[in-house]
C-alpha cells in the first residue's frame, strides 16, 4: 500500500496535537487523511517535514495563546500531558478533544481504583500501596510517582536519591519479575478492540537509559492466543470502568512461570510511543480509527460495528505477510549538541519503515539523560528484527559519540547476527534488563 505524504506549510490544520514528542502521531495523523498542527517540545527535523509545529517550553502562557487563536478543530495529546488535567481542560475549551477528558484520567491515573476495579479479573493490577507504607518485604516493592511518563523517576524502596525525595506524590507497587509487555487498544462505544501487543525496552543500558526508563519496544504479533482472551478481558474492563474513548495502551509484566503470568503496571489513556509500530505492520490507520471511535461516542448516528470493521482490517492485515518491527530510542549519556545528521527527506510511501526518526537539528542542545533519535529494526521474528536495531543503535551510538556519519560508522561485528551467538552477545541481551546490573531477565528474545 503505498500513499503518499501531502504535507504543506500552507495546508489549513485539522488536527492538533499537543505532547513532548509528537513526530510519531503526526505521521499517523497524515495516514489517516488528516493534517496535522503540533505542539512539540523537540522541534527535530522531520516534524517540521510533517507538520506546522508550535514550540511547547514547560510554562503553559508562552504558547497556549497561538492554539487558542485558531479556528476550533479537533485535537489529541501524546505522552506525558495526561498528568496535565488542567491544560486539557483549557485546551478544549476551544477544540474539541478527542480522547479520555479530566474526569476519565481522574480513574484511570488512579492505581488504587485500578486495583479495585481489576480485583476478579484474570489479569490484575500489580498491588499497590500508600507511600507511607512500610511493607516487611520492602526490597520487592517500587516506588512510583503519581505523574510517571515514560518510566521516569520509579525506583526499588529504599534506593530513592535523598535529593529528588518527593512528598506525598508517589505511591508503592509491588515488583514483579519478568517481560515488560505493552497491549494496545482501541476503546468504541460497542466494543473495545485488542489491536497488539509487544515487548517493551525498558531501562537498557544499550540505549543509555536509566533504571526503569521507557526505551522502545518490538511488536509480538499477531496476539499469541493463549494470553488473547485475558487481555481482552483486561482492556474492556479498564475501558468500560474509567471512560476511556479511543486508543489505550496496558502496560504489564509477564512471566509464564508464575500462577499469575500477567500483571498490569500501569495504562497510558492516549496515543501511545509504540502504536506507530502496529500501524507501520499493519499498514492500518490507526489514528484514523481512533478518531472513529471517539467521534462515536458523540455522534449516536455514527456506523453500529466500527470496531467490528476494525477487527476485519487487522486479522486480513497478519494474513498478509508483514514483518516484526522494533525501536530503539537512544538516549544522551552526556549533555552534548546534536551532530550533523542527514535527513533525506519523507518517503514517498506513508508506511515506508524508516532507520531512524526523532532527529534534532545539527547543533541543539541535547541533555543527559534525553532523548537523541529514535532507531528501527525490521525482521521476520522479533529477534531478527532487535538484532537489525542491535546494529543500527550501535551506528547511531558512534555518531553521537564521534560526529561520524550512520554510513561512515559501518556495522559493529560484536552485534552483527552473522559473527554472535545468542546469549553470549551481551549488547544484545541487555535489551532485556529492566534495571541496569540488576534482575534482568529474558537473556533471548522469543521466537
């Protein structure tokens, strides 16, 4: 399937989306027919290739005044800004949201009422308690901010730096052994539709990120069919109790040797950093569906089985052959500017699987600890499709380290398929370490 990119500075906007990183959601934006303004925090070179961007800094007034200038429209936020109820609750003031409102993010944010709500389901919420709690075991339970995005800020009790000590915004959860999972879906006023699910990086040290951070992911797909029924289960049941319109992500641990083989950790209420993958697999709209969804619940004149048209698409879609696909986001282990990248421009296809997205302007500031770029590998499984990203997070590693080009940088033999052998290659299996030097686990990707 081939569509192509249309993107104009001159094009009149329909679709705002507001996050810290909304390159991904406008590409899927342009998928679905719409054309994207964005309010981004990065600004990298490609989003200015999809879209009109507005600078977000982190004080509101300096850029909430050029939205609330434009001619109503719909609008969508990506990661992060669910912990800003209040900015939503502005926003839409003038534009019309299109996804979960204050009052749903007021469940779904909540890990005590997701505890409750899941307490007879199959797959349940990892046990959570107050922050003042002093549980006997207290080497198995983390420490979570209320307002987490991407992993950050999580730590084991007790390990918490004296000098970021919150007070009374964080809460304790359980730890539990195993794969970091991520479950996507599309919640409609009929149904709610289990989309795919995928193994999420998360603190890997190959990627330079820190304990428990968001990293990237590769997609499992087509849902396995022994853990199909349950998360399906899981997703109507967290959808139905907190209100949530559109596209969710569940974020859970999974370890098939324990009596409880999944548990939930967390929901993403929006558009989130993996759904780009399914889309790129399946060569589905994904956005374009979650708007269906959403306009559903407004408009009682709206199709009857949207999702049941959803599901049509998606099981023709992995009757085709498709590929797996991972990403890597590789973050600064030192506060550095932004090398010299070629950009090259959109491909002409919309699904085309780019080697790499997210990329700064030569010359920007990129702090520890932030994101550079983000890479991508492809295969027929997903451990043919991380040993591509092996390879390719190690050119752009050597790039940001030495100013080389991806090119110049050539392939790494300690991470080529072709001269390792897994599990010996220890860049390779540090994808699946959830604390760096610590409880790793999966030393193989599955097959």
């Amino acid at each position: 399937m081939k569509i192509q990119f249309t993107h104009s500075e001159t094009d009149a906007a329909n679709l705002l989306i507001v996050g810290a990183s909304t390159r991904a959601a406008a590409a899927s934006a342009l998928r679905a027919g719409m054309r994207p303004l964005c309010v981004d925090q990065f600004g990298d070179q490609d989003l200015h290739a999809l879209a009109r961007v507005i600078p977000r800094t982190s004080a509101p007034n300096d850029w909430l005044h050029e939205p609330a200038a434009l001619e109503p429209m719909e609008w969508i936020f990506t990661g992060a800004v669910e912990n800003q109820s209040e900015l939503i609750a502005q926003i839409s003031t003038q534009h019309t949201l299109r996804g979960c409102d204050p009052e749903c993010l007021s469940r779904v944010r909540d890990p005590f009422f997701l505890e409750t709500l899941l307490s007879d389901n199959s797959i349940r919420m990892s046990p959570c308690l107050s922050e003042e709690a002093k549980p006997a075991d207290a080497e198995n339970w983390l420490l979570k901010p209320f307002e987490s995005a991407a992993g950050q800020g999580i730590h084991f009790m007790g390990e918490r730096p004296k000098e970021n000590a919150p007070g009374g915004d964080c809460y304790l959860q359980r730890y539990q052994t195993g794969a970091p999972l991520s479950a996507l879906f599309i919640a409609f006023p009929e149904a709610v539709v289990l989309v795919g699910v995928s193994l999420q990086l998360c603190g890997n040290p190959a990627l330079g990120a820190a304990a428990f951070q968001f990293c990237g992911g590769v997609t499992i797909s087509p849902v396995p069919d022994g853990v199909r029924s349950d998360l399906e289960e899981l997703g109507t049941t967290v959808a139905r109790g907190c209100g949530i319109q559109g596209l969710f992500g569940c974020d859970l641990i999974g370890n098939p040797d324990d009596e409880e083989p999944l548990w939930l950790t967390e929901v993403n209420p929006r558009y989130t950093a993996l759904t780009e993958l399914f889309e790129l697999q399946s060569q589905v709209p994904l956005l374009g569906w979650h708007l269906k969804a959403c306009r559903s619940f407004a408009d009682n004149s709206a199709e009857p089985d949207a999702a049941g048209e959803l599901e049509i698409e998606l099981e023709r879609a992995f009757r085709e052959p498709f590929q797996q696909i991972s990403k890597g986001i590789l973050y600064a282990q030192r506060d550095q500017t932004a090398p010299e990248i070629h950009f090259s421009g959109l491909p002409d296809d919309f699904y085309a699987i780019p080697e790499s997205a997210d990329l700064p302007y030569p010359g920007t500031l990129i702090p520890q600890g932030t994101p550079f770029c983000s890479v991508y590998g492809t295969g027929k499984n997903p451990r043919e499709s991380l040993q591509m990203l092996a390879r390719r997070v190690n050119k752009y590693q050597q790039l940001l380290a030495a100013g080389e080009s991806p090119e110049e940088a050539g392939d790494n033999p300690h991470t080529s398929p072709g001269t390792v052998k897994e599990p010996e290659n220890l860049f390779f299996s540090r994808f699946f370490s959830s604390v760096p030097g610590r409880l790793s686990f999966l030393e193989e990707s599955p097959d």
